[in-house]
C-alpha cells in the first residue's frame, strides 16, 4: 500500500513525538564540550549534493540541539556538519539586542535603536553584534525582528521597529547589512503578521507566566491573521520586501501563526511573494518548536530549515523520502539555498567573510550608550512656573536630588524571551547617576515597595526628583493592559504632590497610559536601555546628550484609540484575528479618525529648539518617470548643540480609495550645534505615493494633487509642498 501524503503525514506526527523525546534525550547528555574537527570545502553546493545520500541531505534540513541543555549552553540552534564532505556546522543564535550566547554586548532593544531613526547608528549596532556572533562562533544571528506594531500592549513590542512601514524597512536594510558586511547571516524575522503574543486572561504579576501563556487568547502559535491583501503589502510585508530586495537578508524565518487560513510555514502565497516576487534566494528557516505544522505542507511551499529539531524533517521526511511521497529534488533545492548561504559567508569553505570577529569591547560597550541615548525619547520638558524646564538638570548646580523607583538599582537591559542577552557587566540607573555626580550632591534613594509614605518624605525633602517607572514585556505573551503594573501610578501622582519638580523616566517597552501626564513637568521614554543603562539615562538626564529620539509608536491615551478594539481585531475570536481596521494602524489611524494621541509617532523633544525654512519640492509636478527632489532647510535656534529627525510624509489630495491622511516616506536625522543651519535633501519615488489595489493585484498612482508634509512630528508639521502627478 503506498501512503498517500495525507497518510504520511499523519505518520509523521506519531513519529514526530517521539522524534521530540528522542532528540531532547539524545540533546540533553551530549558533551557540550566536543571539539568539533575543522571543516571546510571549496567544492560548490551543486557538486556535494551529488555525493550525499538520503541520510546527509535530510541531516541539513533541521536542527539537531537547543541551547536549553541543562548540561551545556549550546548555541539557539545547530544543524550538525558532513564530515564525509567536510561540510562544517551551521550555528544560529538569536538576537536583535546582542548575541544570547553570552557573554556579549547588550545592547539597547529594538524600540530604542529605531527611536533613533538614524540608520547609520542601526547598521553600526548591526555590525557589532555580528562581528560579536562570528567571535563566538556563530554563523547566522536570529536579528533584526522587525514585525508591525499593530496592538500597543504586544509582548514583543520592544523587539520590533514600530508602526510604521517605511520606518521599519529602513531600520530592517540597515540593520542587515550591518550583520551580514561583519560576516555574519541575518535573519528576517517572523515573516509576517505576527503582531501579537497572545492576550492573557489576568494582569500582570503573577508568578506563573507559563500559566498565563497557557491560558492565553490569540495565541502566537495558534492565531491565523485574516488580513487583507493591501494591508499585508502596505503595513506588513514592506520590511521583509527591502530586506531582500535591497539588503539581500540570508535567511528569513517564518512565524508561528497562519496567515489567512495558511500557517506561515506552509503558506503558499507567502513563499510565492517571497520566491518568486522578490526574487529571495536564501533559506526560510521555522520559528523554533511549534514553526512547522506538517511535513507535506511546509515542503511543498518550500520551507528550507526546520528548528530545533527534526520533528518533521527528520524521520518524517526521510521515511516520505524513501517511500517516495517526498520528492529528492524538491530537497536537493532546500539544501541547496542553506549551503549557498554558508557559501556566501565562507561558512562552508571554514574562512568566514568579513572582518574579524571582536566581542564585549570598549567600543561595542560605548556604542550600546551612545544607542541608548539617542533613542531616548523626550516626551514632555515644560517649563516650571517661569522658570526653564527641569531637565537637563545642571550636575554642576544641582545640591539635592531624589532618585525614586522599585528597580533603580537593576538596569533595564531587556525584555523576556529569546532576544535576552547576558553582558558582561550592567549599570544601573543609580550606579549612574551617583558616578555622574559624584558625592557633592546629596542623592536621596526610595523604593515605593517599602512604602508611599517614605517616597514623599524623600520627595520634599530635596530640590527635584527623578521617578523611575516600568513594564515587563516579554515574548510569549502580551501585556494585559496598558496601565504601568503595581502602584506606580500612584507612586509618580504622590511624587507630584509632593514636588513640582519632577522627571519621570520611563523603562517601558511600548506606550503606557499615564493618567499623572499632567500633573508632571518632564517626561522622558528610555525603554530597555540595555547594559548601559544607568550611563546613558545620567547622560540625557544631566544633559551630555541631546535625547534625540522620535516615537516609532503612537503613544494612545487609552488602548480603545487604537484599532485593534474590538474582540475580532484583538485578541480575535478563537483563533481568528481579523484585521478590520486594513491599512489604518496606528497614526494612520489616529488620523483618518482625528483621535488626539497622547504623544503622536514621530513626536520627541530636545534640549534646544528647531526652526524648519520653506520646503521646496522639484519638479512640482510630474509623470513620476523620475524622482521628486525635497529641501527643507532646518536651523539650530536655542543655545545648545541638539539633534532633530526631520521627517518627510506625502498627503493625498483626493485619493480616489480610502487612504491615510499621510503617509511616512522619507527622513534623516542631523546634529546642529547653536545657530547651525543646513539643507536637509531627500528623495522620493512613484513608489512613495501609490496605494495597493486589490481588484488589479497591483500598485496604482492616482494622478492629481498631493502635498509633502515636513515635519518634526506625525502631528508638528512645520512646512508643506503641494505637488501634481500627472
Ligand atoms: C522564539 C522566537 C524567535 C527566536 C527563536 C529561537 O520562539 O519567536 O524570535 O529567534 O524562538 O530562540
């Protein structure tokens, strides 16, 4: 009797849970400190192939360890060599904030590097830590996780580069060709729709979080995102698009969830847009445990590499191998694209690219400050009576501060989950303040979990106070709400009884509500700072750096602002997430519906103020055959050196589909010391202006009127331009 692919399947599920408990065991009790021969070939992929028998082309189709092995940190993923061939081991480790192998560099999360918008500073961090993967050994780095904000209380919020499309596109092409000119292979990841963890059923605080994943709705490994397709190619394919198109990424990993009935793994469509739209020739590797759902399905759809293990492209697939209902060729293929790659890095020939490896340097260390610092978001600094605003405050004047929080001893280096990263050292918020002072000052210090009544004391007691205030995201699960846990609403309110002069530091991994916003004169959004912490919050705070960031993310007073309100958009009914809300995510949607945010996505003070000049756009009007030339010249009016993020939106007139009100298209970054005038020149495409139409299955221009915003916000426009496309 010959098994069908049904049958097989089925076959192959048995055996999978077996496989799992085989390959945990075998796993567990391998030495971890086997010394692994030196291998490398100069022979082509092509050729080896040739040679390999079914046992050798399934080996390199799947993982075989899982850095969980209580007797040896292995790497997050390992697919085993062919010492027959010489083909040596390909090992993958994650992250987005540094290499979790550790010890390592660990840098600020993925919400802060793109606070920055500065690409330049993305691709820097990017190379960091792939030179600081290939000092440890590892060929591909599980980063840049580049997925689209769409609900604000996602557990992976931090790891992400926020709402916008264009904004997490250039964050995802810099930071790729970051890791990838070290030597080392970057992983898109998780394509896509993966916007949400899972809601749980009870806040925050509980000592179960597996319980709470557990119990969850909507969960990662089980939702299927009904999405529409102008949605997936204007919000959440744009990144993954530009990372292959113009970064040409090595790898991307599929999510969990199913796409429009379609887990991602198995997703035909999907790899269609990716294979043979974008032209992506590297290797697509699951997601880790859950990634793959069947053997047949993620073959036919072309999956290259399962991980950790082999529960379907291990025994499975060697048994669909012999029995004939898995074509060799359609294997030869797979592993054809994941030697590619190690042949493009020089993993296969032993000899990586690229410049030598380095890890844990002074440099790496000073770069995840300098990160932090620039991400760091000003969200409010007012001035206090008719006096200058609190910060910076002057190290040099100030006599008496409060520091004042439940974790100012403990750097926010992270969230949970997989993109953790263990340093080699970390500063925390104290330890960097008091080295910024010095013990002139007199530092007052309250933990609120010993009582409110202490924190006012303290808080009266001295000239100003700096509130320390956060979250605890982690991967798995999303937060419950978006109100900050524990009581500290109620520590900052009675911080602000008790002094007007206070800051509140924010150690969030996304927006919080904060019903004290007006009760505050300064507020300022350092999310997960990393190692540096404590250095780079006293370098904003005390005014060494410009706190240069923009929100990558609106910042909603309420959760029901944004549109992901209703049980079918968020966390969906069953399983299925619907996404109603199409094109309008976040300030697209605060727009359309004139929501007022509480701090709009672009937004972020400085320690000095900006005139923009006029905004001038050439040609004014065009057939878009060509690109459209903007300047908008930008001056440096206060007294300090400060940096701005100039951001260009284009508005459609009279779209003849409903559109967002405007749209991100372009911005640069630039440091202007006092008086300091430049031209900001930036360029913009057809592409920048079309909309996706379902009904033709292509991008369309409307002609007529558009104008081109310039702004130092989603909602600061400072200078506009209109423009005619004929
Ligand atoms: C996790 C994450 C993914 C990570 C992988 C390996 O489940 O979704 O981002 O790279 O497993 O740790």
């Amino acid at each position: 009797m010959t098994r069908g692919p049904a049958t097989t399947c089925r076959l192959s599920s048995v055996l999978a849970a077996g496989l799992a408990i085989g390959a945990l065991v075998s796993s567990t009790f391998r030495s971890g400190d086997e010394s692994e021969p030196e291998l490398g070939t100069d022979r082509p992929p092509a050729d080896l192939i040739d040679e390999m028998d079914l046992g050798q082309k399934t080996a390199l189709t799947h993982g075989h360890a899982f850095d969980r092995n209580p007797l040896d940190r292995r790497q997050t993923g390992y697919v085993e060599p062919v010492p027959e061939l010489d083909i040596p081991p390909l090992k993958l480790t994650d992250g987005p904030h540094g290499v979790r192998r550790g010890p390592a560099t660990a840098f600020p999360a993925g919400v802060n590097q793109i606070s920055t918008w500065d690409c330049d500073r993305l691709y820097a961090v990017g190379n960091a830590m792939g030179r600081e993967a290939k000092t440890m050994d590892q060929d591909v780095l599980l980063a840049p996780a580049i997925n689209i904000v769409r609900v604000p209380t996602g557990g992976r919020t931090f790891e992400y580069f926020g709402e916008d499309p264009s904004l997490a596109a250039r964050g995802a092409v810099a930071t790729i060709r970051g890791i990838q000119d070290a030597g080392t292979i970057a992983t898109a990841k998780h394509f896509v729709a993966n916007n949400q963890e899972g809601k749980p059923r009870f806040r925050a605080g509980s000592d179960v979080p597996v319980l709470r994943s557990l119990l969850q709705r909507g969960s990662r490994f089980v939702a299927d995102s009904q999405v529409g397709e102008r949605a997936l190619r204007e919000l959440y394919l744009p990144a993954f698009r530009a990372a292959v198109e113009e970064a040409d990424v090595g790898a991307v990993m599929t999510a969990y969830n199913s796409v429009n009935g379609d887990y991602v793994s198995e997703n035909a469509h999907l790899f269609d847009v990716l294979e043979n739209e974008w032209g992506f020739d590297g290797f697509t590797v699951s997601d880790w445990l859950l990634g793959v759902k069947s053997l047949n399905g993620s073959i036919e759809a072309g999956l290259d590499l399962e991980m950790p293990y082999g529960l379907f492209y291990g025994l499975p697939l060697r048994l669909g191998l012999t029995l004939g209902s898995v074509d060799e060729a359609t294997i030869d293929g797979m592993i054809e694209r994941t030697l590619g790659q190690m042949e493009r890095f020089g993993i296969l020939q032993g000899e990586r690219v690229g410049p030598s490896g380095v890890a844990n340097t002074a440099e790496h260390q000073r770069l995840a400050r300098e990160t932090a610092a620039d991400g760091a978001v000003l969200l409010k600094n007012e001035p206090i009576g008719d006096g200058d605003p609190l910060l910076p405050i002057d190290p040099d004047r100030v006599e008496s501060i409060a520091v004042i929080g439940d974790a100012i001893d403990t750097a926010t280096v992270g969230g949970g989950g997989s993109s953790a990263v263990s340093p080699p050292y970390t500063v925390s918020p104290l330890a960097g303040i008091e080295a910024r002072l010095g013990a002139d000052v007199r530092i007052v210090t309250a933990d609120p979990t010993n009582g409110i009544d202490r924190v006012v004391d303290v808080a009266e007691s001295v000239e100003c106070v700096l509130v320390f205030v956060q979250d605890a995201a982690t991967e798995g699960v999303d937060r419950y709400d978006m109100a900050l846990p524990g009581r500290q609403n109620e520590v900052v309110s009675a911080v602000a009884e008790a002094n007007d002069r206070v800051a509140v530091i924010l150690n969030t991994g996304g927006p919080v509500t904060m019903p004290w916003v007006a009760a505050v004169p300064a507020i300022c959004e350092l999310w997960y700072p990393g190692m540096a912490d404590g250095l780079a919050t006293a370098d904003v705070v005390f005014g060494d750096v410009d706190p240069g960031g923009k929100l990558p993310i609106t910042f909603g007073a309420r959760f029901d602002d944004y549109p992901v309100s209703t049980p079918e958009q968020y966390p969906g009914v069953a399983t299925t997430v619907t996404y109603t809300e199409g094109v309008f995510v976040g300030y697209r949607h605060f727009d359309a519906h004139d929501i007022d945010p509480l701090f709009p996505f672009g937004h972020g003070e400085s320690y000095t103020t900006f005139d923009y000049g006029e905004l001038s756009v050439s040609p004014a009007e065009t057939a878009l055959d060509r690109p459209i030339s903007v300047a908008i010249p930008v001056e440096n009016t206060g007294d300090r050196s400060g940096r701005e993020v100039v951001q260009v939106y284009v508005a459609p007139t009279e779209p003849s589909v409903p559109r967002p009100p405007k749209e991100l298209r372009a911005f640069e970054a630039v440091t202007l010391a006092p008086g300091e005038r430049t031209v900001v020149e930036l360029t913009l495409s057809s592409d920048d202006f079309a909309y996706y139409d379902d009904s033709l299955a292509d991008w369309v221009v409307d002609p007529g009127e558009y104008t081109i915003l310039a702004g130092s916000s989603s909602r600061d426009i400072r200078a506009s331009h209109p423009i005619r496309i004929r």
